[in-house]
C-alpha cells in the first residue's frame, strides 16, 4: 500500500518548520544537541570493550537519540527549514515500522527479519562492491564473483567509470544513461551467475534523481529488488532525496535509503557518534519512510568503518535498537585492505561478528579498500564475511569480543599504511570468474586463524 500521507507530511513539515540558517543547524542543533544529550543522559562507553556488553548503557543511547532527534530534526536544504516530529510521533512511526520485508524471488527469495542481540538467526549477507569505482570491461565479472557465492543473499552493483567512452556527469543525459547500463549489466551478471531472481540493490550511479527515477523503471529492476538512497551528513535533506522516494513508493518498492554519520564530527566522538548513529537510523525510518536503515559510519582520514573507536560507537548504536525496536538494520563494512591482503580478512572478520551478535538484520560489502580504488574488490571476501557471520550468530557478546579483540590486533596498527592491495584481475580469473590460488590460499589461512580465536567457522561454511 502506498502511504502518500507519510510523504506529504514530511513535505508539509518541510514547507512550515521553523526556518534555521544551515550553519546554526549543525552547530546548535547537531553538535551542541549531541554533546547536551550525552551529558544529560550519562553516555559513557566501555573503551575496554568493542562489543558493547552493558544493556543499561545501549538503553540510555536509545533514549538519548530519540530526545536528541525530537529537538534537532532534519535540515531541508531547500527551504532553509527544519523537518521537525515530537518523541511522541517518533515513538509511534517506530513501533510501525516493518519488522519484515521480503527480497528476491524464486529459489533465491530471502526475508529480511529484525534480530535481537545474540541471535541465533544469521543476518542476511548482501556482497558487492557497494557502489566502488569499477571499469565498465569488468563490472559483469566483479558482480558474478559476489552472485555465485551460495553463501551471499543478495547484491549490491558497483560504479562505472565512464559511459560510452565518455565521463559520467551529474543531472546530464550521460548519467541516465549509465544508469541504465548499470541495471542492465547486473542482468546480465544474476544471469551469468545462475541467480536471476536474487534481489539487489540501487542505483549506484544515481547520484541525482534523474537516474534514479528513470532507470528504476527498466523492466531489469525486478519487483523485489531495493531501492537506495543516501541523506546527506549531518541529519539533512533536499528535494533530489525527497524526489527519490516519491518515485520509491509510487512504483511501490523496498525503501533502503542510508546514514553515514562522520566520525569526530559534528557528533563527536564514541559516545557522540553512537547517539548520533542512533538517531539517524530512526529518522531514516521517521522521516523517510525506511523500509531498511543502512549505515556506513565514515572515519574522516582513513574512510573505513572497521577501528577500534568506530566499532565501539557502532556495536553500542545498533544493540540500542535492536533491544528497544524492531527495525530492519544494516552495516556496510567498509575496510581500509583490498584483495590480496589479510588485513581485509581480518577487518572483515572483526566487523562481520561485532555486527552480528550486536543485532544487525543485515550486512553488506566488504566494501574493500575503502570502495575508492578502482576494482580493488572481489567475492571471495564476501564469502568469508557469510561464513563469519553464519558462525557468529548465537554467540555470546563475550565471546564475540575475544574474537574481535584477536582480529583488531592484527591490523589496527596497519589502517595508516593504506594496504589497498590488488585489482579484481590480480586476485581472480576474470574468465572463469574463481579466485587465484595466492589468494585462496590467504583466505583459508586466515580462517584458520580465526577458528583458533573460538570463530566456528567449520560450521559456518556448511
């Protein structure tokens, strides 16, 4: 059913909030808000621990970003107003929201379910490049070398890097067109794989709404597919996104728009960037009508989500929500390594089981090498990321944190050194699409390492 009202209203309080300069918004309303609230309601993280193991604390960062959210709001870039809802509003769309949403069809149809800390039911694994620069020449293998990987549940494309020879430019013809070459060659990718009907999610190139409101018609996007979209950072919007999810729930699609919070930013630091992180995935759900929140929290120099500090912020966000709702969550992982390191296994580990046992429904990438090298990408990642996640859920949280602490120690030190490792050709055969033995190898290493840290990851790859 299509909620025109939800949207209109949001248009409306667009149209009739109280009218803020953008700089007094992100300095009174963000970063003053962030630092009231956490002083107000004693947030104070374990800095001992990455997975958060304190229920009381993950109880007051829920209470804390629902305030925080019902004074702050969200800036309309476009006129200069504050989106405003009252605690007692977000407390009612929240309970509301889908607690599940069905994905893909056929043999690979897949439910999406909000989990609790500790589940024992495994997140869905979405592998893919999660929008990474790719040349056009191998953007089909790329993504076949997500698809064919039994373990994966669904996809998400990556970026071209040209269109006809040409560079693809912002709210131009160009970029309708390689919009529409993006939905076409992940057809042709699922079908190559031996996997049409497995859900994906887009448009990647869609920077405008031009794109995104022309190629999502192709008769390519299939029903179940995901439609996403990012806000813009800190707790902001404009017209282009509003004008995304008209066309979203007109066309009645899955609404998986994200958050990317900056780490040391307007919110702060851990205990700041977990109230934050907190809040902007509830007003994902509030404002923009989420079927799915996304996030990748973004570190400002090293661009990964995968240290020590974010980890902590983001295990402490999502046991917040996972023990005070029923929403549909997910994280990119996003590491500095690239194929052909370990240091991208072992980044990938640490997320994949801090994310999974701290309630996540879903998990996406890795999104290798900070997705800003070209091709520095591959399936086999997101192989050992499945099989992580699979045998992390039911773990406890202590026992998880042995696991995350091992991994940490292996590659903290090396985030500076940007280890982006190599590109797809490198690392797999592009003709047969199967990984090189150099690389399985580090793979099956890794792993084995990991089951030594207590990961059971035998069982996972069952």
């Amino acid at each position: 059913m299509i909620d025109i009202d939800r949207l209109t209203d949001v248009v409306d309080r667009s149209l009739t909030g109280p009218v803020v300069e953008e700089r007094i918004f992100d300095l009174q309303h963000v970063a003053a808000g962030i630092q009231n609230t956490v002083r107000d309601y004693e947030v104070q993280a374990d800095r001992d621990h990455v997975v958060n193991l304190d229920d009381e604390l993950a109880d007051r960062v829920w209470d804390a970003a629902l305030d925080f959210l019902a004074s702050c709001g969200v800036y309309s870039k476009d006129t200069g107003r504050v989106i405003l809802f009252s605690r007692d509003e977000i407390e009612r769309l929240v309970r509301a929201a889908p607690s599940q949403v069905p994905m893909g069809s056929g043999p690979d149809a897949r439910i999406d379910v909000a989990r609790t800390l500790e589940d024992p039911r495994p997140p869905l694994i979405t592998g893919g490049p999660i929008g990474s620069p790719t040349p056009n020449d191998l953007f089909v293998p790329i993504i076949r070398s997500y698809v064919q990987e039994p373990i994966v549940d669904m996809t998400c494309g990556a970026t071209l890097t040209s269109i006809a020879g040409r560079e693809i430019r912002t709210k131009s013809p160009l970029e309708i067109l390689a919009a529409w070459e993006e939905i076409d060659l992940m057809r042709q990718a699922r079908e190559l794989a031996g996997r049409p009907g497995i859900a994906t999610t887009g448009i990647m190139i869609s920077v405008s709404d031009l794109g995104n409101l022309t190629a999502s018609s192709s008769p390519a996007v299939l029903p179940t597919d995901l439609h996403t979209f990012g806000i813009i950072s800190e707790l902001k919007t404009n017209n282009d996104i509003l004008n995304k999810l008209a066309h979203i729930l007109m066309i009645e699609g899955v609404v998986d728009p994200y958050a990317n919070p900056i780490y040391g930013g307007l919110g702060g630091g851990i205990e700041g960037q977990a109230v934050l992180l907190t809040a902007e995935l509830v007003a994902l759900s509030v404002f923009f009508l989420a079927d799915c929140l996304g996030t990748s929290p973004t570190h400002p120099l090293q661009f990964q989500d995968t240290g020590r500090d974010l980890m902590t912020a983001t295990s402490l966000s999502f046991q917040a929500i996972a023990r005070n709702a029923s929403l549909l969550t997910n994280l990119t992982i996003t590491p500095v390594g690239g194929p052909g390191t370990k240091t991208l296994l072992y980044e990938t580990i640490a997320c994949a089981v801090m994310s999974t046992v701290s309630g996540q429904s879903r998990i996406l990438g890795p999104r290798s090498a900070t997705g800003a090298i070209p091709a520095h990408f591959s399936g086999l990642e997101a192989r050992l990321m499945g099989e992580a996640v699979h045998a992390a859920a039911g773990l406890t949280r202590e026992a998880a944190e042995g696991i995350v602490q091992n991994a940490l120690s292996k590659y903290e030190h090396l985030l500076d050194q940007q280890p982006y490792g190599l590109a797809f050709p490198e690392v797999y055969d592009v003709q047969s699409v199967r990984p090189k033995d150099q690389w399985l190898k580090m793979y099956e290493q890794v792993k084995a390492e990991a089951i030594g840290w207590g990961l059971p990851l035998d069982a996972g790859s069952k």
